[in-house]
C-alpha cells in the first residue's frame, strides 16, 4: 500500500506542477529523504582462500637471502633487463623472464649481482621480496582460481573448497610460488584460461554477445598467450581449451535456433578471440623483449650478422657504416649462417693436410680451410674477378651480384680457395676444401666460385653486406662451399671441417654464408694489405633489420637452440613423478641443518593418481552403458562429467604424458601444472561417488568420514613437512631421517 500510494503521490504532483512548481519541488525533496541503497554479494569462502593463499606464500618471502636452486639462472636475466642488454634463453620465451623483472624493476633492482652458485648470500641492493613476489601472487591466486573452477563446472561449494584447500595445503607448490621460478606462473595462467573460458561458455547460454560474455572470451585468449608465452609447454594448455572450444563451436553450427549469420558471427568471435588476439599478445611479447634489449651482449654470437649489427655496441660499433655493397677487390669476413654447432667463420692458416691420415687414407696435402668459432685475423678473404690480377677495388667499385663467377683469396696467405676431387678428411663422401699450393704435380687448380644469392629479389641483386646470404657453386665440380660441423683432430687444432658437398639437394643453412665486415682493399702489396687487415674496418652507412625479421630469427633460434642436455643430480623422468619417487634439494643453510626441497605431499599426490584412475574407469564404464541406452546419469550430470574429465583430466594428460616424447633434461616441477589438473579432478570424482555411488544414507556417512579421515591426514603430512617447504627451521639428524619415507628421496644430514 505504501508503495502505490507513493506513486499516487508522485503522479499528483507532476500533473499539477504547471500550476504549482513549488509543489512539485517539495514533493521531490520527500523522496530525497530517503537513502540510495546498493547491496553486493561477498563470497566469504572466496575471501577467507584468497586470504589464507596470500598468507601461505608471502609469509617471510624474503627467506632465505640467498640464491636457491634456479634463482641462479633466471637471476641472470633479470640482470641483463635491467642493463638492456641482450639475451637468448632456450627454454621459453620472454614474458615470464620480463615478469621477474618487472618485480626487480618495482624493487629498484640495479642489475648489479653476480648470480655465479647456488647458496650465494644476496647483496643489499637485491630486493629479493619483490624478485620473488609476483610468483608468490600467482601462487596464491590459485587457490581461489581453483574453487571458481570447479564451481564453474557445476559442482557443489563443499567440493570447489576442497580443492582449494588441496592446492593450498600442496607442499611443492607452496615451495615452487615463494621463489623467483615460472612454475607458479605458467599455473595461474593455465588456470586462468580454463576458467576465464568456463565463464564464456557459461555466459554463452544466458546472454551471448553481451559485455561479460566478450570480457572472459577475449581474456581466455589472453591467457593462453600468456601461458605460451611463459614457457613452451603452456601451448599444451592452450591446445586444450582450443579443443573443447571447437567442440562447443560445433554444437553453435548445430543449433538450428541460430541463423546463419549468427552462427558465422559465433565462429568468427571465437577464431578472432582464441587464435588471432593470442597471435597478436606473443608478437606483442618479442616485441617489447626486443625494445628493451637493445645493447649487445654475451649471446649475439648466436645470432645472425644482421641481427648483431642491430644491437647497440658489439658488431654494430664496428659494422656500422661499412660499404654496402661487395665489390671485386672487397676485403670480407665470411660467417656460415647455420651456426651449429658453434657460430663461426670461414678461416685459413698456413698448415697443410697431413699426408696420410690415421686411417691410411691419402689427401692433398693442401693448405687446411676450417670454420673458426673465434674473430681473427685469417678469416678474411679478398674476392677476386678471375680475369683480372688486381686485389684492390677501383674507383668507382665494380659490385658483385648474383651468378658471377670469383676466386676467394686467403688475406693471410693469398692463397685461392680451391676443391677437388679429392675425399675431405672426416666427410669422405664429400670433397676436401684447401688452399691452393703449387707442388708442382698434376693437380691443376681448381679456384672458380659462383656466387649464388639466395635471398635475392631479382637475377641481377648485388652482392650485399650482412644482408644478402649466398652460396659458393664450384664451377668444375658443382660441389657447394659447405660446413660439416665436424670437429677435426688435433693437427687441425679442433677447428670445424668445411667441404665441398656435391650430393646436396635443396637448401640448407649449412651452405650458407654472409658478410659480416667488409671494407674496400686499397693496398696492391701484400706487406701493406696485411696491415690493412689487422686494422679495424671503416664505418661510413648504418643499416637496421625490421621488427618480423629479428622476431623470426629469434625465434627460430630459440626452438633450435641446443641446450645443455647432461645429467644432473636430481634430474627425474616421468615415471618418478606420478607415485613421488623423487625430489630437489634447493637450498641448505650454510651453518645449521635448515633446508628447503621440493617435495610433495604424499598424500595428495597419490589420491590424486587413484582419482585420475577411477575418472577413467568410471567414465568408461557410463560409455559403454551408454551405448547399451542404459543411462546411469541425468542428461545433465553427464555433461558435467564429461566437461570436468575433458579439462581436469585433459589437462593432466596433455601437460604430462609430452614429457615422454622430449629429449631434455627434467625435473619434478615439470610436473606441477599437470598435478594441478589432477588436484582439481580429485574433488570432483569425491563428490561423484557420494552423490551417484554411495546408495543409501549410511554409506554416503561412512564415505563422508573416510573423506574427513583422508583429508586430515593430508593435512598432517603437509603440517610434517613443513620445514622442509619453508626452510625456516633447522631438524636434527633423527628428525630429517624420520621424513626420509622413501629411499629414493635426497634429504641433506650434516655430519658434525
């Protein structure tokens, strides 16, 4: 009544507010009496994880000051952001190192420690809380992350909570997210993508096209890119979320509700959102890793000529400015542009080929062509025009291009590169490459070279410095100047053997060679060229690659970039990692027995493998019943199911069973991301049992108290091992023997 009478009131003093404006403007002060309200909806379950996350892993983040376990190789990359300067790391790429070093740079890190051992006590300028924050904050935002998660897929608060309770009380992931390492990180965004996705597709059947239902679409792609972006396994996630993705666009196409051009605007939201923007945000990554590293530094050698004349200092300080094009008469350093195993350069010396080598096989007795991994003096050559005996270049320069036929002349030596039909010494199916001596037998020279470019634009594309690549065709024998990358014996000082290779079919970046200094010879003597030669190279044009040509070749290099694959002490395989049969001693306190290890709680790990197991029998089990039309679940609760398998136990499978197949070294963090899918499976198959399983009342009691018995003791045996998490509390011997449960595990005892 009130209400009505209010509206009453209000239509009365409108009516009459032309004959009465005052009227009118007391009436309105009467509602103005009354307070605007605005109510919200807190989730305390959310509140009190995200609280109890936070609390887990910023507690004493700055403990230990020192250097843990792989601190000591991300800690070196932070440095070179901070100094600008440029790196390459083969294990990913660059936004999970700029996030570690947005932590220094917000720290007011100067870049200046030396990151040389594990254990080395930090200075006072390394503001080791901020280094180690924003892993600490993904591991934290997790465990909330992980309750929405499972709450998304339709499952109860009591089993979303326990799986944020899981990965909260999870003792290896509490020690990965308090130090400066990506594991934490690479976790959030996966989580990050499965969720945000969730959402949409949650958002897709009740408003399709609305601002909510863009936001979590596009940030999905987001996430994915930042999970690619961290580290290369994150594409297993992002595959993943792009196949349930196009399971669920193939159900859009299906819905014969939808028009066609609703339908066409579905697929085209969800390519330009999963597959273009995620494209764009990796691009977007090099490109500001490029922006800020922008000096030369100790990994250019890796790098092409052209891509090391870009960088501020190093090659660029003397390329910078060299004559562009190669002329007859041009003095030039020749860098083979495969690089593997080693960058180097086409090199001469005045040994020979041994006459005999040890397996009793003859050679030319020539003078040795190497590829040398170092600058020096005998890697320049002069290019010669064979009807011509000058080696200086004339006024104007006469320029090389594409299909003119050279001699190569050692600087040093003045020697002619030269191959014949002679075997190489470790490539006996390939032809030796020498310098041509005059012993005065019947083996005529054989020095004629064609140049061929193969990057050209046209048939008559001058030869260029740094940027054109080209092949040396020998005219005689049509074999290709080539390195093997094979290291020769001792009387070859263990330089990289280079032959002339006349099997080869197609292209190969083994055939390949640059400029990558060049000057213009001016002195005809050879006591005046040699001078010319230890001088430093002349600087009049400068030149810069575009941003898609240093971002292709640096990727390239990061894919195909060996790394060091030795045995390490506690490298694992991935058999190890499912029942825990291994850890990582990551830190020991120099004086007292205080030690952190990644080491998992053994409880959780197994349940979770047993959960793994029981979804898949169990969801075989419903197929086949299925396909018998005899359907155990509601239409509804199978979904559910088959929804949770596809991303909890999917993303278990696609985060794991790739390790198999990878020839690196590993370790047990390489299992955290997909043990966290397993986490958030264990609930969800807990409370499948109970609600379809469990038959009458006293069975759903006794399973709930099993739950209970199972959870404490998780809990317990996270609480034992909690020393060995935190490191903040030293053990004697009886007590580090007592948490050694398996023989396998490497607990640290001091012997006093």
């Amino acid at each position: 009544m009130g209400r009505r009478s209010s509206r009453r009131e209000l239509f009365l003093c409108f009516s009459r507010a032309s004959s009465s404006p005052g009227l009118l403007f007391c009436k309105m002060l009467g509602f103005l009496q009354h307070p605007v309200m605005v109510t919200a909806e807190v989730n305390l379950n959310m509140v009190a994880l995200t609280a109890m996350g936070l609390l887990s892993r910023l507690w004493q983040l700055a403990y230990p000051r020192a250097v843990v376990f792989d601190e000591v190789y991300y800690g070196q990359y932070i440095s070179f952001y901070m100094k600008r300067i440029f790196f390459l790391d083969g294990s990913g790429p660059p936004f999970g190192h700029m996030l570690l070093a947005l932590g220094g740079y917000l720290g007011g890190f100067d870049g200046n420690f030396l990151w040389n051992r594990i254990g080395a006590e930090y200075s006072s300028n390394v503001p080791v809380w901020s280094l180690r924050l924003l892993p600490a904050l993904s591991g934290a935002l997790s465990v909330p992350m992980a309750y929405e998660i499972v709450r998304e897929l339709g499952f109860s608060h009591c089993a979303a909570t326990g799986a944020a309770l899981l990965v909260l009380i999870e003792n290896a992931l509490i020690t990965q997210s308090r130090l400066m390492l990506l594991e934490s990180v690479l976790i959030f965004f996966n989580l990050l993508a499965v969720l945000s996705y969730l959402k949409f597709s949650n958002s897709q059947k009740h408003r399709p096209f609305s601002p909510r239902w863009w936001f979590w679409l596009v940030l999905t792609g987001v996430a994915c890119s930042c999970a690619v972006g961290i580290k290369y396994v994150g594409v297993f996630t992002y595959l993943l979320v792009l196949g349930v993705a196009a399971v669920h666009a193939w159900h859009v196409i299906g819905d014969q509700t939808l028009s066609n051009v609703r339908v066409l605007c579905h697929l085209l939201a969800r390519a330009a959102a999963l597959v273009v923007l995620p494209i764009l945000v990796y691009l977007l990554f090099f490109y500001i890793h490029l922006l800020l590293l922008y000096r030369s530094g100790p990994h250019d050698q890796i790098m092409s000529s052209a891509f090391q004349a870009s960088l501020e200092g190093g090659l660029a300080r003397v390329t910078q400015g060299q004559p562009l094009e190669v002329a007859f008469g041009s003095q030039v350093t020749l860098k083979n542009v495969f690089g593997q195993p080693v960058p180097c350069w086409l090199h001469s010396h005045q040994s020979t080929y041994p006459m005999i080598y040890e397996n009793g096989r003859g050679s030319s007795h020539q003078q040795q062509v190497t590829c040398y991994p170092f600058k020096d003096v005998n890697n320049w050559w002069i290019v010669k025009d064979p009807g011509r005996h000058q080696l200086v270049v004339n006024n104007p320069p006469r320029p090389v291009r594409h299909g003119d036929v050279v001699q190569l002349v050692h600087g040093m030596t003045t020697r002619l590169l030269n191959t014949h039909d002679v075997a190489a010494p470790l490539s006996p199916h390939a032809q030796e490459v020498s310098c041509y001596v005059d012993y005065n037998i019947s083996m005529p020279p054989q020095n004629l070279w064609r140049l061929d470019i193969v990057n050209r634009e046209s048939d008559t594309d001058v030869w260029k410095t740094i940027l054109s690549e080209v092949r040396f065709v020998h005219v005689n024998t049509s074999a290709i100047l080539k390195l093997s990358g094979v290291p020769l014996p001792d009387w070859g000082f263990r330089q990289l053997e280079v032959v002339g290779e006349k099997l080869f079919r197609g292209y190969h970046e083994s055939t390949v060679w640059n400029v990558e200094e060049h000057r213009y010879g001016r002195s005809q003597e050879q006591k005046e060229r040699e001078l010319e030669l230890h001088s430093p190279t002349q600087v009049d044009i400068s030149r810069n690659l575009s941003f898609m040509a240093r971002f292709s070749e640096l990727q390239w290099r990061m894919l195909t970039v060996r790394s060091d694959d030795s045995e390490h002490k506690y490298s694992s395989t991935p058999l190890d990692w499912v029942m825990l049969d291994t850890n990582i001693a990551y830190w020991l306190h120099p004086r007292t027995s205080a030690q952190i290890h990644l080491l998992g709680n053994v409880v959780i790990w197994a349940s979770a493998s047993l959960a793994t197991l029981a979804y898949a029998l169990l969801f075989v089990w419903y197929l086949l019943r299925r396909r018998r039309r005899v359907c155990d679940l509601p239409e509804d609760c199978w979904l559910r199911w088959v929804l949770a398998g596809a991303l909890c136990a999917g993303g278990w499978a696609v985060n794991y069973l790739p390790f198999f197949l990878m020839e690196k070294t590993l370790f047990l963090y390489h299992y955290l991301p997909a043990l966290t899918f397993q986490i958030l499976l264990l609930p969800v198959v807990l409370e499948h049992v109970s609600d379809h399983l469990c038959r009458s009342q006293l069975q759903r009691s006794l399973f709930t108290a099993l739950v209970v018995a199972w959870f404490t003791s998780a809990c317990h045996v996270s609480n034992m091992l909690r020393p060995l998490t935190y490191g903040d509390r030293p053990l004697s011997p009886n007590e580090l023997k007592a948490l050694r449960w398996k023989d396998s595990w490497d607990i640290l005892i001091r012997r006093y």
